[in-house]
C-alpha cells in the first residue's frame, strides 16, 4: 500500500508544473490516498456486483413475469407467488427441505461433536483415522452419488446383501417414499461429516490445557468438564459449522438430481431442485425464479432466527 501511495506521490509531482498552486497539490494528493483502498478492492466488487447481485435482482425481476426463455415476457406481477403458493405440492416440497435440513445438520453436528472428542488426541492412529473420515468430503459428489445409489440398490445392493446375511429382509432405499429421504439423509451426512469433525478437533486442541488441568485438580466428571469448559469454548466454532451446515443443507441439489430425481413421488424434491425442474425442464422461468426468492427469503429468515436465539450464546474469549 506504501509503495501505490509513493508511486502516485511521485506522478501528481511530475504532472503538475512548476510553479503549483499548493490548495491543488493537496487536494490532488489527498483524494488518490483516499481512492486507493477503492481501487484495490474495485475488482472484487465488480466480480460480486457481476455474479451475485446481479444474478439476484434479474431473479427478482423476472419472478415478476412469465417466460419459457423463446417467446417474449408477460408481465403477470405477483401471479406466480399466487400461484406458487396456491400449489399444495409446493408445500410439500417446502417440507421435504426443511426434514432435510434439520435432520442432517442435527445428526452431523452431533456425530462430529462426539467423533472430535474421541480423535482430538494428536497420535498417528488418530490422524488416520480423520484422513479416512475426510475423504468422503473432498471426494466429487457425482462418484459419491453413484456409489451409494449402487449400494442402497434394492435388488443387488451391498446394504440388502449384508442385511439378507444377516437374516434381516431388504429396505427398498430409493424406491420406497418412506425410506428415501432417509437414505438421502444418511449420504449427506456421510459425506460431510469430515468436513465438521477437523473444524472441531482443531478448534478443541487450541483450548488452554490450563483449564483441563484446574479440572482435574478439582476432580471435575469428564462429563460435566465437556459441558462446562469444552463445549463452552468451541462455541463460535460450533456456531459457525451449524450455520454453514443449515444453508448448504437449504441449497442440495446434486445428491437428489444424481440419486432419486425427487422421486418416489416427489418424497426427495427439495426446493432447489424443483427450482431447476420449473426453470430447465418445463420452461417456466418466472415461476422457478419465484421459488428462487422464496428459497432466498427462507435462508434470510432462518439466519436471522438463527442469530438471533444462540449468537448471545456463544462465548468468545473471556465473554459468554
């Protein structure tokens, strides 16, 4: 940043002649120093303005119309939210997303809590073991998606295999509308657990030993030690992952497109994917782009609910 202010310092002083008006030197100097940070940051901005605030003001826009992408716009103003909302099966859809959203956060964020505290122990065992529990998270979704629609195949699955060996009768996985969600449940938790239980250990291993050992000393349970001194200073960490859980669990699409298609009779279809249904499947561009604002509306309010119940809740530093 010293060397752009130099560089300009010294240009305002080539390009103005001899003799200059000391009022003008200033102003000059004074508005490059202060259009510096501007232009430094000028190339996010325009890629954000480009790819995120754009893309989001032309779906508001276009909720406003109906349009099958070849003939021209008709302005129908609110008759695709009438619509919308009129249509019982978008409230199912509504519902499949939130049993998705709530029972997979719910289970990670459980599961990687009590995984963190069994491996958060720096040993090589352990670190193998979190290398095997994160693969699953870096690994394509497309092979992840094929594997376990391989494996969940009611009729030469591995999953009925094991359970016919086992004399317990086979779960049909994808095909029965009880059990899909389920299933799709099961592999996003699979796959993302990784990612959860590393963000945890991490955060547990930079816990003061200090408070663990005052523990000890006061011959404090390791159950009431979690709750009182673990769980109590991972929770920015811990609040954190959930919110970021909550809103890529709001916006899955590819496990569904790849694994059901939203099937068997709609007990998979979330609303992202029903989004892309409406938009590039039927042609209804006004009508997708009005699920499009709902789904953007539905993530604002759980954030904010969200925040608004546990962020006093969470401890930082020295301040619960």
């Amino acid at each position: 940043m010293r060397d752009i202010e130099k560089v300009i310092d010294e240009y305002i002083t080539l390009a103005i002649p001899m003799p200059r008006m000391a009022a003008a030197e200033k102003f000059l100097r004074g508005t490059a120093r202060a259009a510096t940070p501007y232009i430094m940051v000028a190339p996010a901005i325009l890629t954000l303005c480009v790819f995120v605030v754009y893309p989001i003001m032309y779906m508001i826009w276009l909720s406003a119309f109906r349009w099958d992408m070849i003939g021209p716009k008709i302005y129908v103003g609110l008759g695709n939210f009438i619509e919308l909302f009129s249509n019982p099966d978008f409230y199912l859809v509504i519902g499949n997303t939130f049993k998705f959203m709530s029972l997979s956060v719910s289970i990670s964020i459980i599961l990687a809590l009590f995984l963190a505290v069994y491996l958060k122990a720096n040993t090589r065992v352990n670190a193998l073991l979190q290398s095997f529990i994160f693969t699953p998270y870096i690994t394509s979704m497309v092979s992840v998606a094929f594997i376990w629609a391989w494996l969940m195949n009611s009729e030469y699955g591995l999953l009925n295999f094991m359970l016919g060996k086992a004399g317990v009768g086979g779960v049909r996985w994808l095909e029965d509308a009880g059990a899909a969600m389920y299933s799709m449940i099961l592999v996003a938790v699979w796959k993302g657990l990784g990612y959860n239980v590393i963000i945890l250990i991490s955060a547990m291993r930079a816990i003061p030993r200090q408070l663990y050992e005052a523990a000890v000393l006061d011959n404090t349970k390791p159950f009431r030690t979690f709750f009182r001194i673990t769980l109590p200073m991972i929770s920015p960490t811990l609040f954190f992952l959930t919110l970021m859980n909550i809103i890529a669990a709001f916006k899955v699409f590819d496990q569904i497109a790849l694994m059901t298609g939203g099937g068997p009779i709609n007990a998979t279809n979330t609303l992202v994917f029903d989004i892309y249904q409406f938009g590039f499947k039927f042609y209804q561009l006004g009508y997708a782009s009005a699920q499009g604002v709902v789904l953007m509306a539905l993530i604002a309010v759980c954030t904010a609910a969200y925040f608004g119940a546990l962020s006093k809740r969470v401890h930082y530093g020295g301040e619960a």
